[in-house]
C-alpha cells in the first residue's frame, strides 16, 4: 500500500465516535465480489473529501465516511457541524449507481443499527452542549460530544457532578432529537450488484 492508502483500522475512532462501538471487526459482504471481509481489512483513501473504503479483494468502494448528506439537494457546506464539511448528495449517487447496472436504496441509520427509536437521549442545542460541557469541565469531566442516554451520562459524570443541579435537562426520544441533531433523518445509501 502507497502512503495515502491505508487499512481498515484507520476508520475506527470515527466510526467508533457516531456508533459508539468498535466497528472494526464488523464484517460485511461486498456487493460485487461477494467476499466478506472486516472493516479493518478494507482499502482505504483517507485523503479524498470523506474517507472512502474499498473491497480489498476486486476494489469496488464499500464505504464513504460523511456525516451528512440529502436526498435530493446539491451538496452544502455545514453550518451543524464543528467542522467544515460539504453533503452528500445521495440521490444523485444513487442514480448513478442504477445507471451502472447497481440496485439501491436510501436507508435509514437508525434502522440499520437497529436502534431503539423510543430511547430516551439528551436533547440540548449546540449552545446548551457547549455550557453543560464547560461545567463538566469545571468538575475536571472530559464530556465527550456523543449522544447521551440519561444512565450514560450519569455514569459519566459520575459523583463529580450533581445533574439535579445542572437545571433543565431534558431526555427525548432519540428518533426526534439528540444533541441537537434529528437521528431519524440520517440516511445511508445501500448499494449492490444485482444477484
């Protein structure tokens, strides 16, 4: 592998900050070859605009790391994020994959993962997050920028701090909100060779 192609194993910290597990032995079947391989074992091009990840075995890409992306919108720059980044736009990906012969389809994050729609996770503003950080901060508390389960975030914060004392924090349905984001509108674009 040349200097800018990498394995796998590079993927895992972000993939591991949005699922909350380590994903690098998830294995999946590639939709051409049909090999099934880990994450770990993928080719991957971090330097492209978002990571892509390719089929080790016939090199077709398996995987395109963004964090967000539309149906049908042109590409935008994010203003939700903490960092600069262009969408996804996946309808357009979608048609040109069916006009390369591929099947398709838009799925739901939240069904692929097989979450529990009616959890209940914190539901803040991006200024609401930065204030309740900065107080767990205060209390030498590193709260990482994650979704947070009302039983994850006490374990968090432990006995450091009294979340009774924080003031209005609520939990909502992960479906409808969580950490200012609205899960039930990621999306990922499923594509295959047809069988």
């Amino acid at each position: 592998m040349d200097e800018h192609v990498l394995d796998g194993n590079v993927l895992a910290g972000q993939l591991q900050q949005h699922l909350r597990r380590d994903m690098t032995s998830a294995r999946g079947t590639c939709g051409y070859c049909e090999r099934t391989t880990a994450v770990a074992e993928l080719v991957v091009y971090p330097q492209a605009p978002s990571p892509v990840a390719r089929c080790r075995h016939c090199g077709n890409v398996l995987l395109v790391v963004t964090e967000f992306g539309d149906t049908n919108a042109w590409p935008r720059l994010s203003t939700h994020l903490d960092h600069p980044e262009l969408s996804t736009h996946f309808g357009q990906l979608l048609q040109v994959a069916k006009a390369s012969g591929l099947t398709g389809g838009i799925e739901f994050v939240i069904d692929l993962l097989d979450f529990d729609r009616d959890q209940k996770g914190l539901a803040t503003t991006r200024s609401q997050f930065r204030a309740l950080r900065a107080l767990a901060a205060d209390s030498k508390i590193d709260l990482a920028k994650i979704g947070y389960t009302r039983e994850l975030l006490e374990q968090t914060v432990g006995d450091k701090l009294d979340l009774a004392t924080v003031g209005d924090l609520r939990f909502d349905r992960i479906e409808d909100r969580l950490m200012g984001l609205v899960p039930h509108e990621f999306r990922a674009l499923i594509i295959s060779k047809p069988r």
